[in-house]
C-alpha cells in the first residue's frame, strides 16, 4: 500500500518509486524509469494518467472519500 501523503512533488521515497512503477504499468511514459523521485516526468506521467481516467490533468495527489470530498 501506498501512502499518499508520501507521494508528492519534490519527494524521494520507495512510495513515489511504486507509483511511478504502476503509472508505467498502465502506459504513461518516465522516461528515467522508476527512481523513486517525483518530479517533472512523474508529474507529466500522473496528469496523463489522471487524462486516460477523465478527469482534467491537474497531476495533483488526492484522496477522495465516498462522499467526493477530498482529504
């Protein structure tokens, strides 16, 4: 399991490197592979990622609750 609050811009944790694992998994493109450190290619690669499942490619790390609300 992933802890979101550890998966943000700027970061370097075994979290980001099994989020950038999955974002290649599911064909979105980093370049420099699965470093561990979120930066302009993780970025790149989560908004398309958020684009593939229709929402608007704000790259931004949300946790949504059943309600919607986020958190």
């Amino acid at each position: 399991m992933v802890a979101l609050s550890n998966v943000r811009f700027g970061k370097r944790n075994d979290e980001v490197k099994a989020t950038q694992a999955a974002l290649i998994a599911v064909g979105t493109s980093i370049p420099a592979g699965t470093t561990g450190f979120f930066g302009e290619q993780t970025r790149t690669a989560y908004a398309e990622w958020q684009r593939m499942l229709g929402f608007t490619g704000s790259a931004r790390v949300v946790l949504h609750t059943e309600r919607g609300e986020s958190g």
